[in-house]
C-alpha cells in the first residue's frame, strides 16, 4: 500500500459558479481522500480555482467589475459550496495566489534559459469557451463540440514550449505503464494523439489582447497561456505547502474527459521538460448531461448542488453521484433518479436495517446488546457477507468504480434485511424461551451496521456518523476498519433508540 496520497481535481473556472458537474468530480475526489484516509494512508487533497485567461477576462468585463474582484467574488464562492458540501480538502489553491505566480515564472525562466520555449507565430481556430485551439478535423460541423460555438481564427506572434521533443517518451510511458490513464478507453484515446503529430504549443499570450495572465519573466509584453499557468498548480500548491516531495509523484489527478489532452498530454511534457516525475495516475471521468447535452453554464441546463443538498441531504446527493454514474462513462441527471435512488438504498435499504434493529432493541432489550450465541449457518452467511463486502469495495475503489463498489456494500446491505425477515426476531420474541436467540439475532444485526457504516464512512459520512453515535462505537475504534466481527459490542453496551436516517421522499 502507499505511504502516501495526494489526490487532486481540476481546478474550476470561476466564470461561472459550482454546478453538478463540478460538484460531481469534487465529490468523488473527497470520497477517494476519505477512503484512503480511513486505511491509516497520509493523505492531501486539493482543490481550488482557475482565474487568469481570456474566459474569464471576458466574463468578468460582461459583468462590469475587474478580474480580481469578479475571480474574488467567484472563488469565495466556490469554497464556500465545497465548505458548505462539507467536502475535506487540505488545500485549496488559486492560480492568482502570489506564491502559485512565483512558481509558474520560475519554471517559464527555467525553461527559457534550457531553450525548451523560443518565440514563433501562432495560428489556429481558438475555443475561448474551452481556451484551446482546436484542429478543423475536432470540430463537429465547425462548431467546438462541447460549447457548440464557431471558433474564432487567430494569428499572431508568440513564444512556444517544445512540446512535440517530449512526445516520444510519454508515449513510451504510457506504453509501458497499463494504470497511466484509466480507464482504458481515455488511454487508447491519448495514445492515438500522441501518435500524431503533436507540434509545439503555444504559451503567450500578447497583453495587448489580453492582460489578466501570469506575466512571461523574459517578456513583459505577453502573459502566460491559461493551461500552462493552470496545470502547475499540482506542483505549486504542494511546494508551497512544503510537501513537494513527500507528496509527488503519489498523486491521482482527477477530471472530466473534455480535459484529457491538456492533463495526458501537455502535463505530462512540462513535467519532463521541468525535471519533474511524472504523477503515478489520471482518473477520467464523464459528463453529467441534463435534456441530452453536458451540463454547463453556457447551454443553462445545470443542476445546483446546495438546493439538491437542501432538498435532500448531502450524503443522498454523494450516494446517487458515485451509485448512478460508471467511472469514466456518460451519465443523465433526472432529479427523479436520484429520489429512486433514495428511496430504493437509502430508506429502504441502509435506513430501514439501522430503524429496525435500534427499535428491536429498544422494545426487547431497552437498548441492551446481549450475548451472542454459537453461530448458526445464517449467522455465519452474514458476517461473510460482510467481510466479502469490504475485499470487494477495496478492489472496486482501487479500480475507481465506485457504482460496483458501492453495489458490493448494498449486497451485504441486503443480506442484513433478509437475515432480519428470515431470521424474523419479532416473532420468536413472542415466546419468552426464545429470548437468547433473539438477543443474539439483534447483536448479529449491530454489528452489521457497525460495519456497514465504517464501509460506507468516505461515501456517506453524515449518515455514518449518526449511526456511529447511535450504536455509540468510540471514534477511535468506528476507526478500525479489522476490528473483528462480534468483537465491538460488550454485553453492558447500550444502543439509542430507533433514528430515521434517510426519510423517503414522495416523488
Ligand atoms: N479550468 C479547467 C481545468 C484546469 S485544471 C488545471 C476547467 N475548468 S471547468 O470548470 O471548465 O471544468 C472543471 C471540471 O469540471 C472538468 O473536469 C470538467 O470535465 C468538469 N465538468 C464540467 N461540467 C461537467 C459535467 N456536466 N459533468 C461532469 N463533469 C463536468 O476545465
């Protein structure tokens, strides 16, 4: 296992406020972080906010105030939402912070000085909405394909990293290394451009087009391209953090798929051109879509995460994220799917198990746990439904598939309602020989959910601790994930009464 864990997600424009998308890459980052966490691993994620670039220029100039106080504004925003999510991050960084500036000049300096940037004329067919140039052969009839907008021409004069020298060597690598990219359709993806000709790519921009950049240390008449400036945050946050190299390259980069070429592409070029190593892993996610297109800002169809947050709980909305979308794959967001989904898992599934067995407990025991019995094959098929759980999460998540890892704790979810209709405690307790048994069925079921919420803790962590508390395990040990089964509960333990963790929702 690694020692450590940097987990990163893109950095947002601040042109236009969190939105599902957005919220969706954000969630499963924090999910991640908590997952690595709660298995003893050191763990850093950061976040944080892209605010240089003509994009953002442009938003900013439609909205009648400066850059710096519309990415102010737009920034405080974004960390007041992922505070409000209650989303764990170490560090959030923005691209205007004095010490992210510093570290992006000396790295242009550094490559200037080794030759690796030289000044040329740049031409092309720009995306402002995407800020990058698209070739004729991308766009989809004329259009950007993900702004649906015509692309303007551009030709001026510029300076160029070397990129196409390093196309050779990150295609070898990611030739040789299988986990690179994942999953494995963006890989094959990458690979195919890299086995085209990349060309160099332009860094500058002339400040007399556009002045909200990072200004070049050997030309003061050009700011730095918003890419180049942006993908050093994953070096410049842990540096200044002064944990560069404890961190690097232990890091999973996460995103969406519209911006795999600059992150399996550019990032891994400037790393090699910068003396870096290069990151140990990519995670490519896909769209949310709303009415059949991407969910964005420019085509209005998004979904907001603190009314859906409101409406229905934080953890509800992590759970449909990471239940309902395959890693990597397209997904379409109804409001209905996520009140099924609800309903479906969390009320009837994981809600109904921990109402139930705090009420049994509560009317046969006053909250007492009792002893266990020698365990009978039922008893046995729980606690191995349990224990398959947790080998097949590990393995899921290690795989970023969070949908089969989640699938694989509901299935033992599951097996826990059954055993509780099967084993049925609220008859046998009607005859009072029968009472040991029925104690021992409610201990069976406690720690059932004692293990059910430690495996679900970095997916739903509210939800896991209000039945933490309810059970009222320590923290210290809810923390130990090998604690052994029957092993939590001593028999002067009591539990509270019933709580009513995820109410159904009448569509
Ligand atoms: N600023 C760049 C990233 C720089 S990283 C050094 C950027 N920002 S963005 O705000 O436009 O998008 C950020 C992330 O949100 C991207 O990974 C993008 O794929 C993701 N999403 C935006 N809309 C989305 C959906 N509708 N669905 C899923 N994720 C999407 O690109």
């Amino acid at each position: 296992m690694a020692d450590h864990a940097y987990i990163t997600t893109p950095l947002y424009y601040v042109n236009a406020e969190p939105h599902l998308g957005s919220t969706y890459t954000t969630v499963v980052a924090d999910a991640l972080a908590r997952f690595s966490r709660q298995r003893g691993i050191p763990t850093v994620l950061q976040t944080g906010t892209d605010e240089h670039g003509e994009k953002i220029a442009e938003t900013a100039r439609e909205a009648g105030v400066s850059p710096r106080e519309f990415v102010d504004d737009v920034a405080a925003k974004f960390q007041a939402t992922w505070d409000s999510c209650g989303i764990q991050y170490d560090n959030f960084i923005r691209t205007s912070d004095p010490a992210h500036i510093e570290f992006v000049q000396e790295v242009l300096t550094r490559l200037h000085a080794n030759d690796d940037i030289y000044f040329g004329s740049y031409e092309g067919l720009y995306c402002v909405g995407c800020e990058r140039l698209y070739t004729e052969k991308e766009l989809q009839g004329g259009l950007c394909p993900d702004h649906l907008t015509k692309p303007t021409e551009v030709s001026e004069p510029n300076y160029f990293f070397r990129m196409a020298k390093y196309q050779d060597a990150i295609r070898e690598h990611i030739e040789k290394h299988q986990g690179f990219i994942h999953p494995e359709g963006y890989r094959n993806e990458t690979l195919g451009i890299l086995r085209e000709d990349l060309g160099d790519l332009c860094i500058s921009r002339p400040k007399e087009r556009l002045s909200w950049g990072i200004e070049l240390p050997f030309d003061a008449g050009y700011v730095t391209y918003v890419w180049f400036d942006a993908l050093l945050n994953y070096v410049s946050g842990p540096a200044a953090l002064g944990r560069f190299d404890e961190l690097w390259p232990a890091t999973l980069h996460l995103i969406g798929k519209d911006i795999l070429k600059p992150h399996a592409v550019y990032w891994p070029t400037m790393l090699l051109a910068a003396g870096y190593p290069l990151y140990d892993r990519l995670g490519v996610g896909g769209f949310w879509s709303s009415g059949g297109h991407k969910m964005s800002k420019s085509l209005g169809n998004v979904a907001k995460p603190l009314e859906l947050r409101d409406r229905y709980g934080m953890d509800a909305l992590r759970y449909f994220l990471l239940r309902d979308m395959a890693f990597g794959q397209d997904a379409d967001f109804t409001e209905q799917a996520l009140v099924t989904r609800l309903n479906a898992d969390l009320a009837n599934g994981l809600g109904n198990l921990v109402s139930r067995t705090l009420a049994m407990t509560k009317k046969y025991f006053e909250g007492r746990v009792q002893p266990r019995l020698p365990e009978t094959e039922a008893d046995a098929v729980l606690a191995t439904a349990f224990a398959n759980a947790r080998t097949k999460l590990d393995a899921h998540i290690d795989d970023l598939a969070f949908h089969r890892g989640l699938g694989a704790v509901w299935e033992a979810i599951d097996v826990a309602n059954k055993y509780v209709a099967d084993q049925a405690p609220f008859k046998l307790a009607k005859d009072e020989a029968q009472r040991p048994r029925v104690g021992a069925i409610l201990h069976n079921c406690i720690e059932a959910l004692r293990v059910a919420a430690q495996l679900v803790a970095p997916f739903l962590p509210e939800s896991a601790e209000k039945i933490r508390e309810a059970l009222g395990v320590e923290p210290e040990q809810f923390a130990n994930l090998d604690l052994p089964w029957g092993d939590a509960f001593s028999d002067d333990h009591t539990v509270s009464g019933p709580i009513n963790l995820f109410p159904r929702v009448e569509s």
